[in-house]
C-alpha cells in the first residue's frame, strides 16, 4: 500500500490500480527500445516479440 501522495490519503480505492508515473515510465522505456531496435536494423516488432 502507498505511504506517500495521494494514493496515500485514498488507500483501500488505490489497490490494483496502476501506478501513472510507472505506466508512463513503461511507455518512455518500450518507444525507446523500439526506436534503437528500428534504428539498428533489428526490427522485433514486426516478429511480434515485442
């Protein structure tokens, strides 16, 4: 459970919900990943393995 911000202040309600800043975290890492692959011509997206 979170001790700090407002998921602190509405504990039980936050529970299984994502955290925003690690959903924009994961999302700024993948479309990183994804440009270095495309910009070192290893292309996974397109085999589905990302």
């Amino acid at each position: 459970m979170s001790e700090h911000g407002k998921a602190a202040i509405y504990r039980e309600q936050t529970i299984g919900k994502p955290d925003p800043g690690a959903v924009a975290g994961r999302l700024m890492t993948e479309a990183l990943v994804s440009v270095l692959l495309k910009a070192s011509g290893n292309d996974r997206e397109k085999e589905g393995t990302i």
